[in-house]
C-alpha cells in the first residue's frame, strides 16, 4: 500500500536488493522522517553528475522506499540500486562511467588487496609459464624443482614492483598536476582502491593461457589495453577530470614501469 503523497515508491521485494547497500556507519534520521537511510554529508555521489549525495534512498518503513533524487541534474542519485549485480558488471566491462561511480563512491567493497595479490599471481603464473617454456628443463632432479619454484616467486617480485612504479608515476603525476586533488590521505586511499579494483581484467590472463591457442599473444595485448582503460576511467570518475590528465598519468606510470623492466634486464634477469 502507497503512502499518500509519495510520487514513486517500491515494493517491499525490492528491498533485499537495496538493504546491503546501507553502510554499516549510517545513523538513522532523528525526527526528520520515519526510517530514512542517512549516510554523513557528502558520502555518497550521484552516479550521473559526480555531486554529492546525503542518501540514496528514503525508507518509509512497512517495505516502501523511494530512490533520491540528485538536487543538481534531477536525476536519480544511483540508478544502480535496483540492478542485479550482473548487469552492474556488465556495465563496468563496458566501462560505463554511472557504473564506476556506483561501485567506487555507492558501495563498500573491501577486496581491494586480495584483488591485486590474485592479479599478480596471474601475472606471475603468465611469466614463470613462458619461462618454462624456454627453458624446455625436464630434468627430474630436487635442485631443479627448488629452481623453477625460486623463479615463479621472483616473478612475483618484479611483477609487484611493476605494479608499484606504475602506480607510483600515476600519484606524481596527479600531485603534480593537480594538487588540489590529492590533498589528504583518505583522497589518496580512494584513488588507490579504484585503481586496484579497475584492475580486474588482468583476471583474465589464467584463461587465455590456459586455452592457449595461436591468437594467446593477441589477446593478452587485448587484455593489457583493456586493463589500461579500466585505470583510466577509474582516474577520470574519482577524480571528476577529463580524458587528457588521466591518460597522461597513465602514460608516466607505463614509463616507470617499464624503466624497472630494463633494470631488471641489465641485471640479466629473465622478465
């Protein structure tokens, strides 16, 4: 049953779909209205304009919930509230900035670092594998073994501190050009984890090696510029800047990052 007076309001089987998205800091409205989902100034931002948000939605109680309406564009605040979350994957596989802005600013996700220690597994896996293959060493022996496991963790290694100067020349390049961005601690945090959590598609590497075929070297291409543009839009959505900066930071942390592979290469290890 419709309260009087409300203009859209959403039935109670919607609201499972709509109660993980409440924070676990949220204090309940004090006299305001009954049942309303508040969340600290500012926390939340509308996934179509960037501004911020008190609340995504409004709870009337008895199963009725009515989604925000962003005071800047007239638009729903998160749209994404509603969705299953495989059309919200969906939507950030196709790198849709709402989508980013929904799971960056919207939602609490905490598998930031077990994301990037995954992905540089994969990355490791990728190149102890090619390794292998060069060596073509069938040689049963424990020294061998011992060897081939020294290498995989050395990959590991220098993939992590790819990573690091990648990301590094990235923050220097933010800092340096925008200042004002990247002003306390929790900004840098924030830009940290949607960088590790747009970095998702270097997921994708196991099952490209692992049905290995004669476009495998094409496709890992494929997945490295897709995982370059997923940084990129990250860039753009949590900071709120154009095309141009994001890509130019993108492109000094290539830089260092493949500067460390040359050192790595002078030091006559095999990367």
């Amino acid at each position: 049953m419709r309260p009087k007076g409300s203009r859209k309001n959403y039935n109670s089987r919607d609201a499972p779909r709509l109660g993980p998205l409440k924070r676990g800091s949220e204090a309940r409205g004090s006299g305001d209205s009954p049942g309303r989902a508040m969340a600290a100034a500012g926390a939340y931002r509308c996934v179509e304009c960037h501004a911020e948000a008190a609340e995504l939605y409004r709870d009337y109680r008895r199963g009725v919930l009515r989604i925000s309406i962003c005071k800047s564009c007239q638009k729903p605040v998160d749209k994404y509230i509603e969705y299953d979350p495989v059309i919200i994957l969906i939507n950030a596989i196709l790198c849709k900035a709402q989508a980013y802005r929904h799971i960056i600013f919207n939602t609490k996700i905490n598998i930031h670092g077990k994301l990037c220690i995954f992905c540089l597994l994969c990355e490791a896996y990728l190149r102890w594998l090619q390794l292998q293959d060069s060596s073509q060493n069938i040689d049963p022996d424990d020294l061998i073994r011992y060897a081939k496991e020294w290498d995989f963790y050395r990959m590991f290694g220098i993939a992590s501190l790819e990573q690091t100067s990648f990301l590094l020349g990235i923050f220097i390049t933010l800092r340096w050009m925008r200042p004002k961005m990247l002003k306390t601690k929790s900004d840098f945090i924030l830009l940290l984890k949607a960088l590790l959590l747009s970095s998702y598609g270097k997921l994708l590497l196991i099952p490209a090696v692992i049905w290995e075929h004669d476009y495998t070297p094409l496709c890992l291409a494929f997945i490295k510029v897709f995982v370059l543009i997923s940084n990129s839009q990250a860039i753009r959505v949590t900071l709120n800047l154009n095309r141009l900066l994001p890509w130019l930071a993108i492109f000094i942390g290539l830089i260092l990052e493949n500067g460390v592979v040359c050192l790595f290469q002078k030091m006559g290890w095999d990367v």
